[in-house]
C-alpha cells in the first residue's frame, strides 16, 4: 500500500525532484520528428509495395519502423547515447510580441 502523496519507487540515492523527472525526455526538435515520421512511412511504404524486391524490401519493412517510432516518441535512443539533441530545451528568447525600443 502506498502512502498519499507518494509517487512510487524512486532509485537509490535520487531526492524527490530527481524521482519526478521522466525517465525518456524527448530530444528531437519538431521538424526532426516530422523528418522521421516522413521517412520511416516512406521506407515502410517502398517495403510494402514492390518498388523494393527481395531482401531490400524485407529490411525496409523492418528498419522503416525505427524512424517511425522514434519521431512518433520524440526520443531517439542514439541521441541519448551521444548526448545530443535537436530539441531545444529552453527558448532561445522570450515569448511575446516585440516591442521596438523607445525613442528618446
């Protein structure tokens, strides 16, 4: 039974903050995902159809998922090994319509 308030099992040695971060934060700026979605139903699509013969069909049926879902997660495994990522976690200026400076 789990105390109110409690949000489960936390690892070892992390504090509550770091308990509450997701463990998969995406990492792939939008157009990166929409590129991904694109490409992967577009290699699903040449596996499916017989654009492709043979073994060259069967491995795009097969490696045409990977993009796929990784645009539809927002995650890419890869970018989380090489620590790099095309999404930006903090924006780069504020949000809000510019005002131009004051003349004066």
């Amino acid at each position: 039974m789990a105390l109110r308030g409690s949000s489960g099992p936390r690892p070892p040695g992390a504090t509550s903050q770091e308990a509450r971060e997701p463990w998969i934060s995406p990492n792939e700026a939008d157009w990166d995902r929409w590129a991904r979605i694109a490409a992967g139903l577009l290699i699903l699509g040449l596996g499916w159809s017989s654009t492709l013969p043979g073994l060259w069909g069967a491995a795009a049926r097969i490696f045409g998922v990977v993009p796929l879902v990784t645009g539809l997660m927002g995650w890419s495994p890869l970018y989380a090994i090489l620590g790099f990522a095309t999404r930006n976690p903090s924006p780069s200026r504020p949000e809000g319509p510019r005002t131009p400076p004051a003349a004066g």
